[in-house]
C-alpha cells in the first residue's frame, strides 16, 4: 500500500477526563474532472443504487462502485486485479450542492478537490482500494462523469448491490 500524500495528526483533549483522542487526516492534492461528457447524462432506476454490493474487496476486478446507504451517505469505491488503473470523476448534485465529503482509503498519487458545486476525484488504483464518501444536502438526485485510464467505460461502473451498469459514462442516480 503506498502512503498518503501529507499526512496531520489531530488530537482532541477531553478536560473533564484528561484524556485525548487522536486521529489521523490526510490532504489530498486537487483534482480535475474528466473531459466534458457528450450529451445529457443518462438515468438509471431510481432505487438502483440502494445499498452495498456484495464483492467490494481487494482484487476483486477492475470496478468503480457507488452505492448509496440508509443516512444518505454515498460511497465510490474502486477496485483492480493488481494493474494500475486510473479512476477520474465528477459528482453534482442535481438540485443541490454536495455538502460532505471524505476520501477514503487513499494512496500517493490519489486527488480530490471538494466545493458546493461539486467533488472530482482522481484515484490511481493497483490491486487495492481507494473511495470517497460524501452527502447531497438534499438527500436527492447526483450526476456522476466517471472515465477508467481517461476513456468511457461504463462497463466497469457498478451500481448498489446488483452492479448495474449505466448505458453511459455520464449518469444519474436517485435514491
């Protein structure tokens, strides 16, 4: 596993019990979104993205996941067979802003930029995994542009427990 990019440790004292709790953050450097998609994106079933998938572990295939959870927390996730593949996204939220987010798992070599308007990643993954979690103020509707080694793939796209596929590299998903 590589290490992240830069690395603070953060500790919180609790006066009361004179005791402290410590954590660790990492920074990412920013992100740039894939080139503009084509056309408007494409819509899935709503629901379809409801819930974990099942194979989400190391090794397990060259895949992006995105499920949505329960509290409205969404997660991507991408996985290889161990060959480094590049990872590029762009996330809006269809009428709202993306309030939250929080990179996962990520290596030297990962990006991510994060403002109201939007999330862009950039993950750079081998054989290991690397994922970002974040909220739409809403709890509504989020367009993703996603490309694997900067191309269209959406055949490596999975989405919520059944892995469906999106017909495009540019789509929209509803809780």
């Amino acid at each position: 596993m590589r290490p992240y990019q830069h690395l603070t440790i953060v500790c919180v004292a609790a006066a009361s019990t004179l005791t402290a709790s410590c954590y660790i953050e990492a920074t990412l450097p920013p992100a740039h979104p894939p080139n503009p998609p084509e056309g408007p994106p494409a819509k899935l079933l709503p629901g379809v993205a409801n819930g974990a998938p099942r194979n989400v572990k190391p090794g397990v295939g060259n895949r992006l996941w995105i499920w949505t959870e329960p509290d409205g927390v969404w997660r991507i996730r991408t996985t290889t067979k161990g060959k480094r593949h590049v990872f590029r996204g762009k996330v809006v939220g269809a009428s709202s802003p993306i309030s939250w987010a929080r990179p996962e798992l990520v290596e030297i070599g990962d990006a991510l930029s994060h403002d109201p308007a939007q999330l862009v990643f950039k993950f750079e993954t081998a054989g290991h995994i690397d994922g970002v979690d974040f909220t739409a103020d809403d709890r509504q509707c989020v367009t993703f542009h996603i490309t694997v080694d900067e191309q269209p793939k959406p055949q490596l796209i999975a989405v919520g427990p059944s892995g469906a596929n999106p017909p495009s590299d540019h789509f929209t998903l509803c809780p």
